[in-house]
C-alpha cells in the first residue's frame, strides 16, 4: 500500500469535496491511504497534512466549498518552493498527487510533474475554460446560479421598463457568460473572444424598444475589454472624489454608455463571487465524482504527468503538456445560435 495526497488549488468552486469524496473513498478501496493536503500548493511547501478517511468525507457530497482549503499559491515562481513540495511528499511517504484545479493549477501540475512528482489533474473551474475536457467541476452549478439570476433580473426589468446588465465571472472565457445567457435568454451577451461594438449593441436594443419591449438583459463577460465594446481604447480608470484611480469594470462601464446613449434606465449587477459558492448541482457531483474515482484509477495503473477529462460523455486521459498554458473560449458557433433567438427577430 501507498499514499495519495489530494489538493485542490485556485479559486474554489461547487463539485470540489465530491471529488475529494471519491477520491478517498476509490483511494481506500484500492488500498491507499489518502492524505489531505491544506490550501492548494501552499499546503503542501508548508508540508500542511492531515489524513483523510472514509468518515471525514461522510456526507460531503452536496457541500460547496473545498474542506481542503484552497490558495492560488504558484510553487513554479520559486525553486525552493518545488524543492520544498518535493521534500515534503518525500519525508511523508507520498507517492503520488491527485491535483484538483484550473488552468493556473494545472499549469503548475504540468511543471512539477516534469520535476518527478507523479499526480494526475482534475479540472474545475466555473469558467469552463480548461483544454481538453469538455467540461470542468462547477460550470453546471455556476450556469444554474447565474440562470436563476437572469430569472430574477427579467421580472424587475419588465416592471420597471430597464435595461438591466448582469456582469459575470470570467476573465479570459465567456463560455459562462454564454451558457447562462442562453439559458436566461438575454437578449445580449457580450464575452471577450468576440467583438461587438457599441452601436451594434445598441441598435439590437433599439429594435426591441420598436417593437414595444421596453426593457433589455445585457449578459456580460468580466473579461470583455472595453475597447472591443466601445471600439476606441478607453481608460478602464475612473477617478474617485480624492482623484485615485478606480478601476470600473465592464457592467458599470457598459451601464453607463448604454443610459447615456439610449436614454433608458440602466442597472448594473455585478454577481460575484455568488457564482462560486453553495451547493453544487446533480450533474457537477456526478462529473466530480467519475473524476475522482479516474483520477485514482490512473494512479493506481501507474500512468502519471496527465488530467483525466470529459470528452463526448467519456472519461479521458490528456497529458498535461497539452493542457498546460492554454485555454478554451467560446464556441462561435454556439455564440451565433444564442444570438439568433436573442432580442428580435426582423424580417430580412
Ligand atoms: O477562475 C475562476 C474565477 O472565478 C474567475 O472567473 C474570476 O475572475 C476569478 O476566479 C476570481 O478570483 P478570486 O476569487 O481570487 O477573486
């Protein structure tokens, strides 16, 4: 028998203890001992451990959160730090890692594993954004909240004749954005793999407004620059009353072009870290829970340095170099179908 050290690392999301469930429970049927490893990377340099076992993991399964603690400690910006890592599962007995995290995890995963650690990844992120599986930890719930949210927006935009904007998580993807939109029916999104100005946002609102819908939902990517919606390189930067800067992001930037040059009222809602919290849904404890038992199972038969995904309703194995430093955006062809049944149909 061996040791198996679990850690989940970057930002949280829901799904992540029924994967850490699974792998304990698959860990202990195999034979392992299977040690939690606090705060991501961080954790494990500070050699911060504690065993895992079957009654720890006990009714977790519908627990948001990480009961590991996460952190986005980066062990590849500081050599000591890998040395410090690869002491510490030395001097505990560990022999292998399974790694739960998103693109900045798995990125650090590809790194230390080429250093001769042995892991094997597992993807969540409520971006969706991670190469080679379909689909991470988290999404499903993060696409169910910021649905719900849409929902909600909908009813107060129809009584109060608005436009409503709704900023959601995402920096390089909008595959959330995207997902939730056309879910919640916007009746505009806007993500940063594509570009779409201003006027074209606005004459889609205006023709809504022609047809006697007074009122508007605007889905927006956090990571939609500013510049692809205004056409024209606009400071991101405010000044507040003592003349500091003040960042404004992309919902309360697009709020305030939209009301000055449509003259409807406007309201911007910034969802937040909302998104990433509670329980997850049927669908993420199902995904995190194949996972988890496939991450072990590659441990178990020895093939390393890889994530196990989601391809096509199949578990996969990809090596981590081809996850490693990339990303996956939003399918343009999905984007056009959102965008044919938003706002309103003309007659051509
Ligand atoms: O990568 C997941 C994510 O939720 C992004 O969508 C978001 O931009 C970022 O994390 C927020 O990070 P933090 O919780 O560290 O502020």
């Amino acid at each position: 028998t061996g040791k198996i050290g679990v850690l989940t690392g970057g930002g949280d999301c829901p799904g992540l203890n029924a994967a850490i469930r699974a792998v304990v429970r698959s860990g202990i049927a195999h034979g392992y001992e299977v040690i939690g490893i606090r705060n991501g990377w961080q954790g494990l340099i500070a050699n911060d451990i504690f065993p895992l076992s079957d009654h720890l993991v006990s009714g977790i399964i519908s627990w948001g959160g990480t009961i590991l603690g996460t952190s986005r400690t980066d062990p590849v910006k500081n050599p000591d730090d890998i040395a410090a890592l690869k002491r510490a599962l030395d001097e505990q007995g560990i022999g292998a890692l399974v790694v739960i995290g998103g693109n900045g995890t798995l990125s650090a995963a590809k790194e230390v594993a080429e250093k001769g650690v042995h892991l094997v990844g597992i993807p969540k992120t409520i971006d969706n954004d991670v190469f080679g599986t379909d689909v991470t930890i988290g999404f499903d719930t993060a696409v169910a909240i910021v649905t719900e949210a849409i929902d909600r927006l909908h009813t107060t935009a129809e009584s109060h004749h608005r436009i409503m904007i709704l900023e959601v998580m995402g920096r390089r993807s909008g595959r959330l954005a995207l997902a939730a939109g056309m879910a919640g029916g916007a009746d505009q999104i806007l993500v940063p793999e594509i570009q779409v100005l201003m006027n074209e946002v606005c004459s889609s609102l205006e023709a809504r407004s022609r047809v006697g819908k007074k009122f508007s939902i605007v889905v927006v990517a956090e990571g939609t620059r500013h510049e692809d919606i205004a056409g024209t390189v606009v400071p991101a930067c405010d000044r507040d009353e003592c003349g500091h800067e003040k960042f404004v992001g992309i919902g309360n930037f697009l709020g305030k072009e939209l009301e000055r040059r449509l003259s409807i009222e406007t309201r911007v809602t910034v969802l937040g870290h909302v998104q990433r919290g509670g329980s997850p849904t049927a669908h993420d404890r199902i995904l995190a829970t194949r996972l988890g038992i496939a991450a072990v199972e590659q441990i178990h038969t020895g093939s390393f340095g890889c994530m196990v995904g989601m391809q096509e309703g199949r578990i996969v194995q990809v090596p981590l170099e081809s996850v490693a430093g990339r990303s996956q955006g939003v399918d343009p062809k999905v984007y056009e179908e959102a965008m044919n049944v938003a706002g309103i149909t003309e007659h051509k």
